[in-house]
C-alpha cells in the first residue's frame, strides 16, 4: 500500500481503538508507519482523514452483510417476509453484540453531528447508499435493483432501526431485542394489536 492507502488503515485503527474525538495525528501516524506531511498532502488535514475513516469504516461493516446466512440456514431474499425480517436481523444483532468498538465509535460520530458541520455533509452524502444497501441485504438483492424511492422509505427505516439497537447495546446489552422480538413488534403495529386484539373496545 501507499501512503495515502496506510493513512485511511491507521485511522481506521484509531477510531476503533481511540474514538474520533480522541484521536491526534500523531496516533494515526503510529498506527500507520507514514509521516505528519503524508496527512496533509494525501488529505488536506488530519479532520478530513478522519472523517473519510468513519466513511471507510461504515462502508467495510455494511458489505459483511452481502451474504449473511440467517437462522435456520435461509438467506435474506427466502422465505416469508416476517422470517425473512427476524433472521436478518438476528445476525445484524450478533454483529452488534461483538463488535462493540466499531458500534462504540459509530455511536460517538452521531453525537458529534450536531457541532460538526463538515462531518455532518461527510455523512449526509453517503446516507442514502447505506439506506440502499441495508434494503439489498434484507431482499436478498444486488443494490442496483434498488430505486431510489425505496431506498429513501424503506432503507430510512432500517437506518432508523439499525441506529437505534447500536445505542441500545451500549447503553443496555443484555436487553436488546432479538429478531424475533422486532418482527413481532412490526407485525403488531401493521395489525393494530400494539396493545392486544381488543384495545380499542376497552
């Protein structure tokens, strides 16, 4: 690898291991064996090399899910959609569960959005082809058979989703819900039985 390549590696390495906020530039040059001038020249600063790490980062754990096998051996795309919806979502939930630096330093980097504006448009750009890729690993699809509109409805709610179990294995991770637990909860609301089959008579 190049410079620029050793750059993007070590600051990937720093943002598991240190956070965003915390990292320097001089981390980053430890973590990637090049020099304080190589940030500058490759990136224009240390800020914006760290934004396109959180970018990178983001981008490698969302394509481990192009071919995740759900529970029972299906794969997103078989079987019927509530299956289908718990399965995938089971094996997001166990990336979460483990890879708790990744999601400790996606966490911070949403916290930080407010007062970043640069960060912020880093991120905005690059939210709808999340929001189309999560629609492709829940149908089981290449994400060029994802429009645009489905990807805006549909990929928002699983961004929705997805953002709001990384917040909730931090804060609490044994209570997490399972797959299961999600398309229930889903298929209640869609049937109007949030609060039972008779809530409206009472």
């Amino acid at each position: 690898m190049g410079h620029r390549e050793d750059l993007l590696e070590g600051a990937k390495r720093c943002l598991l291991e240190k956070g965003y906020a915390r990292t320097t530039a001089r981390d980053i040059v430890a973590a990637s064996g090049a020099n304080l001038a190589s940030i500058g020249y490759h990136y224009g600063s240390k800020d914006a090399l760290m934004r396109q790490a959180v970018i990178a980062a983001s981008e490698e754990w969302g394509a481990g899910f192009a071919e995740v096998p759900a529970d029972g051996g299906a794969r997103a795309g078989e079987g019927e959609p509530l299956e289908r919806f718990a399965a995938t979502w089971d094996t997001v939930l166990q990336r979460i569960a483990t890879e708790r630096e990744f999601i400790a330093s996606q966490v911070e980097v949403l916290g930080l959005l407010p007062r970043d504006e640069e960060l912020r448009t880093a991120i905005g750009e690059v939210l709808p082809e999340g929001g189309e890729g999560l629609v492709a690993v829940f149908e089981g699809v290449p994400d060029t058979e994802v429009d645009a509109e489905t990807a805006r409805v549909v990929g928002s709610f699983y961004q929705a989703l997805l953002t709001g179990l990384m917040v909730q294995s931090l804060v609490t991770p044994d209570a997490l819900p399972s797959g299961r637990d999600l398309a229930e909860a889903l298929r209640r609301v869609t049937a109007g039985e949030v609060l039972g089959p008779d809530a409206g008579e009472r």
